[in-house]
C-alpha cells in the first residue's frame, strides 16, 4: 500500500463534482490524487445540456431548494456556502464566458461542453494534482484512514477519500453505480434507485405521427389515478413528441414527480394554455363565422403547429372535410375540450441508461450536511449524484454537484490546516 509523509486526499471519480472537488482542494495546498476509469476527464459532463451544459441555475438559494423535490432540507447548508452566483464567478474566472437563457438556465457563451469540462481539467493540472486513469475496486478503513483498492496500479492510503462516482444514469460514461457498491460494502444504506429527468412511453400509437414536434409554449399536467386523479406536476413550458411517446424539459421535470408504474398516470396537454375554455370557445366560433367555408383541417391551421393537425382532426371525431359552418355546438366544443386538454397514458418510463440523473443513492440519513462526510466514517465522503438528492432539469443537478463538493473540500482542508474556502 503506498504511503508517504504526507498522503494525498483520495477523489475517486472525474466528473463535475471529482474534478471541482479536486480542484477546490489543490488551490487549498492539499495534495490530491484523482482516480478516474475512463480515458476521458468529465466525460458525462460533456455530453450534458445536448453538448452545452447548462452548469447552474441564475436564482437564488429559496428558489434552487424549491427545484429539489427529494431531501431538499439536506441542501440547504451546500447552497448557502457555494452558491449559483459562486459557480458563475467561479467559471467565469476560469475563462469561461457564461450566458443566461430562458428559465434562467446558465450556458457558456461558446454552447459547448467540452470548454467547461476542459477548464476544470486544466485547472485540476495547473494546480498539481495527481491524475491516475485507473478503476477502484474497493474503498476499506486502514491505519485511521482509507486503503484504496485499484485494479491495476495497487493500493493507496489515504487519510480522506472523496466519492464522486455519479448515479447510474448514462453508464457508457462511467456512472455504473461503482459508489453505491463502495457504500454497501462499508455498510452504508442505499437508497432504491431508478430514473428521473426521463423521457415517458405512453400507450397512444398516434404520438408517433408527430414525432419531432416540439410545443413551446404548453401546460403539462400529471395526475395519479392512486391518488383520486390528484395533479402530482403541472408546469408551462416545452415539450416534445418522440416515436415512443413525449420528452423535452417538461416531461423531464415532471418525471421527478412519479413512479415507474404504467398505466398509473393520465398526461394532459393544454395545447392553449394562454387562454380560458371560454375565450378559446369564442375564438374558434369567431374563426368558424369568419371563414365559414373552409374545411375543419384548414380551420385548425390559425390554432395549431401543421404536424398536430391531422392527430386533432382523428381524435375529435371531426372529418378533415366537414365545412366550418357545419360543426355542430356539441363538435365545437369538444374541439376546445381537446386543445385544453390533449390526454395520454403512461406507459413507463425509458430505461434508465436513458436518464438524466438518477433518484435514490447514498442515503443522506448518514451524512453530515455541513461537510458531506459519513458520520460513522470521519474522512470518508460522498458528493454529487451517488447521494439521494436529485433536482429538476434546468441546470440544477450540476449545481448539486458543485455545492456538495464544495463543502466536502472546505471540511478536508480545515481538518488537514491548509486554511478554509
């Protein structure tokens, strides 16, 4: 086991929370070793936000908790110390020009990944830390510190030992759920875990003839048919219409909000979500009195995108031929009911490799929130997506991961009296 005067503090994994952990120590003067199995530093950091990243959220602390619908309490100390402001400056000292976009998502200038990624590899560099390109197998207490176990270059001590080894969302990029193993065999408890911020199947076959579509400016609404048809998630916003059912920022939030249970919830889309049943009523009896011989498709051409249609045509009853002066009240009335309310039914979720981020971890029952360290294991801690903590869509998992790295690497230079962050 390899041991010196001054042993390196151990960071087992290079993604967002391990290279801004790393990071964050090295610039404190601990000597930090970096282990990471892929060939690539933050290889899921650069393929999130669809190659842009979308690192944080531009809100305050009261309005990030809000978009943390699981243990949000636990948070509460990782936001105050280093917060969405903190990581703009943060990058923004790096080289790294940001941007604010609709929903006060944060975005580098250049829309890539990749300069964010790379600028916290250079820096971990720069900074003089340890980059091993290897894969840890096992993580056990030893001399009051840690032996880390690798599969090819031998074992390490290490006084303190960082886990931020992601969920298992995206496995291709390394997150196989390496920590909760780690975790289990230090008899630590894990949370159930499953997808969140997810795409949904659902059973109507006609989604498919719109696949692409994408609605900018909708309401999705989720009610839970075990729960008196309760909404569980109701949200203005965008979403989009696959071959297997819907996705887009909408639909990845309000997978947060469920389980995978098919056919347990009813997806409603209020195509005008801008106007009441009665102006909508109104409009499409003006639109009927003012092109009173023009075919029902043609009519819905001032309502809706080309591509829905012929799907609103089918499910209203309506043939795509009938002159606008024959619907009946009752058929103009359905037709309002339907673009206030599209229905379909889920049918699952996609498989969590398909995931953004995934629900369930370590349980956070056994960390301390002012630090991220185990409580029965002094120097062992765990950050990032391995814990039970996920947010929304919208830039907010990634602030997860800075904040609690953070707060690990102000814990271990204290503890090591290399000053505070």
């Amino acid at each position: 086991m390899k041991k010196n005067s001054a042993p390196p503090t151990v960071v087992v994994g290079g993604g967002a929370a391990g290279l801004f952990c790393a990071c964050q120590l090295s610039a404190g003067g601990v000597p930090v070793l970096l282990i990471e199995k892929n060939a690539q530093l933050g290889r899921k950091l650069r393929i999130t936000g669809k190659g842009r990243c979308n690192l944080t959220n531009d809100c305050d602390s009261e309005t990030f908790l809000k978009n943390v619908p699981r243990n949000w309490r636990f948070l509460y100390s990782a936001i105050n110390a280093f917060s969405t402001q903190d990581t703009k400056d943060y990058f923004t000292a790096l080289g790294v020009p940001l941007k604010t976009e609709r929903g006060a998502r944060v975005f580098p200038v250049s829309d890539s990944a990749h300069q964010v990624a790379d600028a916290l590899v250079q820096t971990a560099r720069a900074q003089g830390v340890t980059i091993l390109q290897d894969r840890v197998t096992a993580i056990a207490p030893a001399d009051g510190g840690y032996r880390v176990e690798t599969a090819a270059s031998g074992d390490f001590f290490a006084p303190q030992v960082v886990v931020a080894t992601g969920g298992l969302s995206y496995p291709q990029t390394g997150s196989d759920g390496d920590g909760h193993r780690f975790a289990a065999a230090l008899d630590l408890p894990v949370t159930a875990c499953s997808p969140s911020l997810i795409p949904m199947v659902v059973k109507e076959p006609w989604c498919k003839n719109l696949m692409g579509l994408s609605l900018r400016n909708a309401t999705l609404t989720v009610r839970d048919t075990q729960k008196k048809d309760r909404p569980v998630f109701s949200q203005l916003g965008e979403l989009l219409f696959t071959h297997f059912g819907v996705s887009g920022p909408l639909v990845l939030s309000a997978s947060g909000h469920m389980e995978d249970v098919p056919g347990r919830y009813r997806l409603q889309i209020d195509l005008k979500p801008g106007l009441t049943a009665q102006q909508l009523d109104r409009r499409i009896l003006r639109d009927v009195e003012e092109n009173p011989n023009k075919n029902f498709s043609n009519l819905l051409a001032g309502l809706l995108p080309q591509k829905l249609i012929g799907t609103v045509c089918a499910l209203s009853g309506v043939p795509a031929t009938e002159k606008a002066n024959q619907l009946t009240r009752a058929q103009r009335a359905a037709l309002r009911d339907l673009l206030k309310c599209l229905p379909l039914t889920f049918a699952g979720f996609r498989p969590i490799a398909e995931a953004i981020i995934t629900r369930g971890g370590v349980d956070v029952r056994q960390v301390q929130p002012g630090s991220m360290q185990i409580k029965e294991r002094p120097g062992l801690y765990f950050v990032g997506e391995v814990l039970d903590v996920d947010g929304y869509t919208g830039g907010f998992n990634l602030q997860i991961a800075f904040s609690t790295a953070y707060l690990a690497a102000r814990d271990i230079l204290a503890k090591r009296g290399a000053g505070g962050l």
